[in-house]
C-alpha cells in the first residue's frame, strides 16, 4: 500500500520534472533521513558496511527499478504500470534458482508463462500508442527481481534500518549521475529544470512511502525465500488500481484487468507451490 501511494505521488509529477531526476531527489532525502535513524539507533555501528560489493548490487538494482518504473507510470496508467512490474515475483522465482540454487518446480515455469502472457494482454492497447515507453515497467520488474535476490543474500548481515541505510547510500550516486547523464544529452523529456517547492515536497513525501515500503520488504526477505515473499505484495495492484482510478480517472479496462488477472495468478500459484505442506497430524 505504501509503495503505491508513493508511486501515486510521482505520477502526479508527470510533465513537471522528469522520472530520472525524481528518483535522484527521493533517494537522496532517504539517505539523508535513514543517516539520522541509524545514528540514532545504532551509533557509530550502523555506519558499517559489510559486504560491500552487494550493497552496490542492491543500489544499482534498486535504481534500475527505481527509474524504468517512475518513467513508466508517468507514460501509462498507475494500474497497467503496475501490473506489469508484478512479473518480478516470476522473475524472482527464475533468479533464484541460477543465483541462490534453490530447486525450481514446474509451478515456476508455469506462473513466469502466465505472468508473461498477462503482461502481452495488458500492453495490447498501450504499446503503439506509447512505443517502447509501455516497456519501462518491465525494466522495473526486473530490477526487483534482482533486488529480491541481493536482499536474500545479505539477509541478517546489518540490522534492517541499516540495510535501508546501505540501499539509498549505494542508489542515490547512482540515480544522480543517471539524471544528470539523461540531462545531458538533450533530450527534452530527460531536461532537468529547477524544480518549484511543490515538486520537491512531493519528492519527499515519496522517499517516505518507498523507504517504509522497501523496509518492509526487506524484512519480510529475511524471514522467508524470496520467491514466497515477492507474491504477498500483490495488494499493491489493488491500491494502485482504486488510486489510478480515483486520482488520474484511469478506469481500468477489460485488457488491463485480464491481464492483471493472468499475472497474479502466476504469482499466486508460484506463491501455492512454495507454501510448506502441513505435516498430518499422527493418529491418537
């Protein structure tokens, strides 16, 4: 619910500055506010950096992300953009076995050729009219895929505050020289203007959304695989979908919802082969 708030937030942005720079802005207020948590809570401590070549993977995929889905949800509907980002969970599903080795059921490959098949259904109507535009949230998808899988592998090495601290530390150099790389090279819709003061609270009220909606998913990935917990965020579509609704007037569409339909049903069968089967109780 937090992350689609936020992603709420940065579309209404649309037009006034650019994905790129408004990435850069969030994730530097998250740094800056996170350095305060963690000196607060942890001192001098929370300022260590284990694992460093991990946390730029983390940073460098939380930017991927980060910028493909602000770029994609200011060309498209909320709720299609949305949509197609949930084909992480798929992906995830995919990552984990070639990087963590956890074994792959059929139910994977099952859920990722459901998930891909809603999203050909969602960008039907949207991708002659956006042009490689409606892709962005694909590029999004698997950023977080990738996120999922370095959040895994550096599970319990840091306390969870200090682990946000180390993301927006590794992505927010990463999102300004993107921004400023995407401002040079003159291409109009990447042109960077001097932003006015309701831009830039928008910028903050966005790096609170998503700083405490990736807290929450960092957490719930070191308690449990990443293929289980990435399906449980699917209430994120239907946030997005009632704000894309209420907000922007983006009525969904039977596409928009058949696909939508296809894709969490790949995550939620993925989700169904990766529960624990309850052990039968003995007879008395």
């Amino acid at each position: 619910m937090s992350l689609s708030i936020g992603d709420a937030v940065v579309k209404s942005m649309a037009g006034a500055w650019p994905g790129t720079a408004v990435a850069a802005l969030r994730y530097s207020f998250g740094a800056l506010a996170l350095v305060a948590i963690v000196a607060a809570l942890h001192g001098r401590e929370g300022f260590r950096v284990p694992r460093p070549r991990l946390q730029f993977g983390r940073g460098a995929a939380v930017a991927l992300a980060t910028i493909c889905f602000f770029m994609g949800v200011m060309a498209m509907p909320l709720a299609d953009a949305t949509a197609i980002q949930f084909t992480s969970p798929m992906l995830t599903g995919l990552l984990s076995v070639l990087v963590l080795g956890e074994r792959a059921p059929r139910a994977v490959w099952a859920a990722t050729f459901l998930a891909f098949a809603g999203v050909l259904v969602v960008l039907r109507p949207n991708v002659l009219a956006l042009g490689p535009a409606a892709l962005w949230p694909l590029g999004a998808a698997f950023g977080m895929a990738w996120l999922m899988i370095f959040n895994r592998k550096a599970a319990g090495v840091a306390p969870a505050m200090a682990m946000q601290l180390l993301l927006a530390m590794a992505a927010a150099p990463l999102l300004v020289a993107a921004a400023l790389l995407a401002h040079m090279s003159g291409a109009p819709q990447f042109r960077v203007p001097v932003p006015d003061a309701l831009v830039v609270l928008k910028c903050a009220a966005v790096a609170v959304f998503a700083t405490f909606g990736h807290l929450l998913i960092y957490a719930a990935t070191v308690r449990a695989s990443a293929a289980v917990v990435a399906p449980m965020t699917y209430v994120q579509l239907v946030v997005a979908t009632a704000l894309g609704w209420a907000w922007f007037g983006n009525a969904p569409d039977l596409p928009m919802l058949g696909g939508a339909a296809l894709i969490v049903g790949g995550g939620l069968l993925l989700w169904r082969s990766q529960k624990p089967r309850e052990v039968p109780e003995a007879p008395d």
